[in-house]
C-alpha cells in the first residue's frame, strides 16, 4: 500500500474536540457530518466535562502502570490510579460506546486523537511540582508507557469497529516549544532546556509505532513553525496544521512532504464562533490552498488526493450549532478543491 493511499477517502476531517458534555450527540454529529465518504468520522473528546474529559486528561487515562491526579496546577503524577484517573477511563468508554453505536457496519478510516509524548511530557508535573520535561528518564518512561497504552487502545477500538481502518493521531501542539527551548517552568521564571532534535524524533516514532506496522498516523498542531520534516521521519503518515499559520518558511517543507507522499490536513475553517465570517462559501475557504500549490509549482490535479480539509483546530470552544456548520463546511470546502483545483 502506498502512503497516498492511506488516506484515500478521506477529504475531510475534524481535529478532535467537540463542544458539550452529550457523548451520543458528539458521535452523532461526526458520524453524520462525513456519512457517504464526505469524510474520516473520529472518537469526540468533550473537555467541557471537566478534567479527565480534556486532553492531558483523556491520554493520563491510556497510560499503562503510571497515573495521574489533578492538583490546582494541573495533572500531576501519581503512585497508584485513583478518582481522576478512573473517571478518565470511565468517559473514554462512555464515548467508545457512542461511537459504536453510530457506526454500526462502518468501513472506512476512523481517527481516534491521543495527546503525544512531548506535549504531554510537557504538562504533566512530577511529583515535585516540575514538569516531567525536565527529567528525560521520566520522558523516555512516558513515551513507553503511551505507547503500551495507545495499542491496547487501537486494539480495542478495532473490536469494537471491526469493519473501520483506525487511524492514530498524535496531538502535539507544545512539540514546537520543547524543541526550541520555549516550555516555561512551575514558577514561569525560567524555561526548560531544549530537548534534543533525534531524542524527540526517536520518542514520536516509537510511539506512533503503536499504531502497527499496517498502521496509519498522523500528528496534529495548531501551533507555529510545527517542524514538518522532523515528523515525517519520525513515520507520519499525515500531518495538520493550521493553515493560517504557515509561513513562507515552512513552505520548502511542505513541498517536499506532498512530493513524498505525506498528507497534509490543514486547518482552513475557523474553529470558533467568533471567527467565523465568511463561512458561506467554501471555494473562498480553500483558495489559500491553491494559492500555494501553484507558489510551490505543484500540480492542481494532485490537491484532492494529498490533502484533507479541517477546521483550524479543535472545536470545543465552539456552540453546538457552530460545530456542525465548521464540520459540514470542512466537507463541502474539500468538494470544491476536488471539482475546482485551480
């Protein structure tokens, strides 16, 4: 299977987080928004629920033999499981039960979102009150307990979706930030030391690994400067990021990843209420899009096949109503790339 082939089928997509507490009206509403191949359906992360529905949260809950309790600076490690932990748990079951329910008979790509080693090396405190960034035996221990963590995860999703081709995301949006040095410490006085570029590499690649040998990837931030080509030796298959974030910069990157075969998932519709004028036309959504392939002198015919439309970043600071017009939209501004390429 060819790396392009990955993610055909796939136009378009949602980032991960969906606004509300309603884990069947989550399921429901990215199920029906890609029906028909419009798009790749995802498991909903509802933060609004509180800690252990969040992201750092959701992915302490997939850790294997390390645990973790929220203190009022966030979630910190801990000795043995305890309430937030099992309430992390008991919400990712409570919304794998929805998403099976609404994908009855599935086949097709299914993306399941978990928070990588890096971002959450980066959030989660030891038990002194420092991030664990700051210990790279804790970072290494981390990463491999992820990854135990994400097979048994993906092997559970794929009983439950026997028909569905799972696919792992990565959420990375601090990755940026440890490579250049740039995490701030407890105290916000100073910042922690840069990690080294193959430590990170090696991390991400171990741990995208957990989605198997036949496995399809990606990983996602809405950051700046996201480090394209780092990941892709890392094995992404795919990588997103907010559109409106390039810069001319990145834009050699980006070239040689479409060349080579990665899918690029950008984030093009606006993830927020607020930000949302314009919102009723999708051609216009994508036109940036095709501004730059003909600036990196890509071939049109190619934009259908090597990228995916999403909204800009997660959706969970959205109202409901808004989220289901930025998925629907994320469908229709993919259908104009595909029928109008130039």
């Amino acid at each position: 299977m060819s790396e392009k082939s990955k993610f055909s089928g796939c136009p378009a997509t949602g980032i991960g987080s969906m606004p509300g507490g309603d884990a069947r009206e989550a399921a429901k509403t990215v199920t029906g928004s890609f029906a028909d191949g419009q798009g790749m359906p995802y498991l909903a992360e509802l933060p609004a629920r509180g800690p252990g529905a969040d992201m750092i949260g959701r992915s302490v809950g997939l850790l294997v033999e390390m645990y973790g309790h929220v203190e009022p600076s966030g979630w910190r490690i801990s000795d043995r499981p305890g309430r937030d932990t099992r309430r992390a748990r008991s919400w990712l079951g409570e919304d794998l039960d929805a998403l099976e329910e609404f994908t009855q008979g599935y086949e097709g790509l299914l993306k399941v979102q978990a928070v990588g080693p890096w971002t959450l090396a980066a959030a989660l405190e030891l038990r002194g009150g420092e991030a664990m960034l700051a210990d790279a035996g804790a970072c290494r221990d981390l990463a491999g307990s992820l990854a135990e963590g994400l097979r048994a995860h993906l092997a559970e999703v794929r009983r439950r979706m026997p028909g569905a081709n799972v696919v792992l995301q990565l959420d990375e949006p601090s990755l940026t930030a440890v490579l250049l040095g740039r995490v701030r410490s407890a105290s916000g006085y100073r910042t922690y030391r840069a990690v080294d570029r193959q430590v990170v590499e090696s991390a991400l690649r171990d741990v995208l690994a957990a989605a198997g040998e036949d496995g399809t990837t990606l990983v996602h931030s809405c950051a700046p400067e996201v480090p394209v080509a780092l990941l892709r030796r890392a094995g992404a298959d795919g990588i997103s990021l907010d559109f409106s974030l390039l810069t001319e910069r990145e834009e050699e990157a980006i070239g040689e990843a479409v060349e080579g075969g990665t899918q690029l998932f950008l984030g093009v519709v606006p993830s927020t209420d607020a930000a949302s004028e314009g919102l009723s036309d999708p051609g216009g959504s994508v036109m940036g899009v095709r501004t730059l392939w003909r600036r990196l002198g890509l071939h049109p015919g190619t934009l259908a096949e090597s990228v995916t439309i999403t909204p800009s970043c997660g959706l969970a600071g959205a109202s409901p109503a808004y989220a289901r017009t930025a998925l629907a939209h994320s469908a229709r501004a993919a259908r104009s790339l595909a029928d109008n390429p130039e």
